[in-house]
C-alpha cells in the first residue's frame, strides 16, 4: 500500500464525509447499476443505444 494511501485514510477517519455526501455517491452508484441492468435486459430506447461499427474505422474528422 502506498503511503499517501494512509495519509488519506487518516484525514478521511479524522474528518469523515457527511451523510449527505454519502447518500450522494451511493446514490450515483445505484443509478449506474440500475442503467447498466437495463441495458443488459435490452430495455433501453432506440435512440439511447450506440450504432455498431463495421470495418476498422475510427473517428473522422
């Protein structure tokens, strides 16, 4: 483990998030777990699904 690991690991147990913060991030994290889930169902619209490439192309500008 790297040591600016456990300087941060102190300041986050000296000072630890706010319930709101919490709430937040856990938050973000179940709404990608919800879309990811949706995705893989086939649930999604249309126009939210990414179209496929053919060939080897990349980006053209």
């Amino acid at each position: 483990m790297n040591m600016l690991w456990l300087i941060r690991a102190k300041a986050w147990a000296k000072r630890p998030p706010s319930t709101k913060r919490i709430i937040f991030v856990f938050g973000i994290v179940a709404a990608c777990v919800v879309l990811y889930l949706i995705e893989r169902a086939g649930l999604l619209p249309e126009w939210m699904q990414l179209e496929a490439r053919t060939g080897r192309g990349g980006m053209r500008f």
